[in-house]
C-alpha cells in the first residue's frame, strides 16, 4: 500500500548534507570539545550510575550525528574508565528500500566496534496500518526488536543517543501538550526488569554533538522513511525548539538553568495530592518574588 500523497514529502533526514569537510584550523577544537564531551559523560554517568563494572552495553547507531557521537564517546572512555565495560553497536534495519545500513557496518569496523543488524518489519506495519500514527509504530517496534536483541544476547544496558535539547523539549511538550511533568529519564528499567535503558548524553547539547559528529567524519545515514518529520509529535517538538531558541539570546543561561531545575524539584510546591501537595511548609518564595 502506498503512503498518502498529502504525506509523500521531501524527508529531511534524507538530504546529503552541504556542509563542507573541516579544514584543519576546525580540527583543532577537536580535542577541547573531545574532553568536554566527555567530561560531561563522565559526570552524568557517575551520577546516575549509567555504566558499572561488567556492563555489556548495547549502543543503538542509526547513523544520525547523535548516535555516532555517543557511540565514539562510550567507546573512548571505555578505554580508559576505571571499570570494565563492553561496547557494541546494534542498528535497526526499518525495511525502507532507501535505508541503507552499509556505511554504519564498516564505520563500526574500522572503529573496532562490534555491529549488529537487526531486521524490524516498520516499512510494511506502517503500510498495512494507515488507521496508526507511523511514528508510534515505528517508536514501538524499534523498542521491542532492541528488548528482544538485549535481553536474548545477555546485554546488561541499552544506551540510546538522546541529548539535552531531547529532554528539555520533551518537558516542554509534556507541559504544553499532555498535561504533565516529566522528561526522558538517563536511567529506565522496563516493566519486566529485563531491559535498562541508559541516555549518556543526556547533559550534552545538540549543537555539540553536532559539531562532534562533523569534525569526526562520521556518515549521515538517513533512515528512509518518506514521512519522516511529518508527524505530529515533530511538529511540536519544532514549536518548543523554535520557543527555546528564541527566548536564548536574551537568557544565555536558558539550557543549564532548565537542566537544573529538572534536578531540583520540590513535590510539595507543585499540586499533586499524591506526592505532597498537602503538606507545603515554609516562606512562600513565590509571592516574594512575584511582589
């Protein structure tokens, strides 16, 4: 079954990308924005407790700069870390003729990282279930085929490449849009206790990663979905994007300031019965600063 034509548009992820190769003036921010990166992993993770001795994490690479980025990173500090951990890399073949998984494989072995793919019927649940958002199915599957890989193989951590702007716009989404106050958690057990999904770059910004990835050289490998940026949830999360990136220049702080306060909340001041709503005490810091 064909996709709808209203929704057969140019993909985005599918572009080849104009910019040029770094000259070697741009190569040497390499090692500083190396370290930072870095640095910033490595307190995420002793903080959150992502990586531990033993650990046989399972890195999902789309071939988006993210992935790569976390991908390059882990397995850096792998060979260094004071712990003893395993990195492999694992792609999810979504079945989309234009998907093409060749570029990752050998990026993966000249990095002598081990890599999987794993096939997940996507291109033709989308086409045979036009009544379902594609993105949820695509979401839900990719999820599934991961668990089931993990768990089979004795992978102790699924580690995916979502970044700060990810969290601080999921935030944003889930207050504006659904009514709550959550983000992406940096550590997620599953339901049944088999799978623990880890986000490394969690304090990282996207800009960085960005940069990271194109001062690496790493292949863009786009995913090949034709609806792509089409759905809903990405139409919100370019508002919040939008929102965020406007409201920075005139608070520079903006990011880290959010990333704070996701780590600093006060249950009792907000209005949940369940988790203090009741039993606020104190100066009512509020009304002083509202005058």
């Amino acid at each position: 079954m064909p996709f709808p034509r209203w929704l057969r548009v140019s993909n985005p992820c599918a572009l080849p990308s104009l910019a040029l190769p770094p000259t070697e003036a741009d190569l040497q921010a390499l090692p500083r924005l190396e370290r930072k990166l870095a640095r910033r992993v490595g307190e995420t993770n002793a903080a959150y407790r992502l990586i531990e001795d033993g650990d046989r994490i399972l890195v999902a690479v789309s071939g988006g700069k993210d992935s790569w980025a976390l991908l390059d990173i882990l397995e850096r500090l792998r060979k260094r870390a004071p712990v003893t951990f395993a990195v492999e890399a694992v792609t999810v073949d979504p079945g989309f003729p234009q998907f093409n998984p060749d570029p990752i494989a050998e990026t993966c072995e000249r990095l002598g990282v081990p890599h999987h793919i794993i096939p997940a019927p996507i291109d033709k649940m989308v086409r045979t279930k036009p009544e379902e958002l594609p993105c949820i199915i695509c979401s839900r599957l990719r999820r599934g085929v991961l668990y089931s890989f993990a768990k089979q193989h004795g992978h102790s951590k699924i580690a995916l490449g979502h970044h700060l702007d990810d969290l601080l716009e999921t935030l944003l989404i889930n207050l504006f849009f659904e009514g709550r106050l959550s983000t992406m958690p940096l550590r997620l057990v599953s339901d049944d206790g088999a799978n623990t999904v880890i986000r490394p770059l969690g304090t990282c910004e996207e800009k960085d990663l960005q940069r990271y990835a194109w001062l690496r050289g790493f292949p863009i490998v786009p995913c090949g979905c034709p609806l792509c940026g089409c759905s809903s949830l990405e139409s919100r999360r370019k508002q919040v994007k939008e929102l965020i990136a406007a409201m920075e220049p005139s608070i520079p702080r903006l990011k880290a300031s959010m990333l704070g306060a996701m780590g600093n909340v006060k249950l009792s001041h907000l209005l949940d019965l369940n988790l203090g709503a009741l039993s606020a005490r104190g100066v009512d810091e509020a009304v002083e600063r509202l005058g």
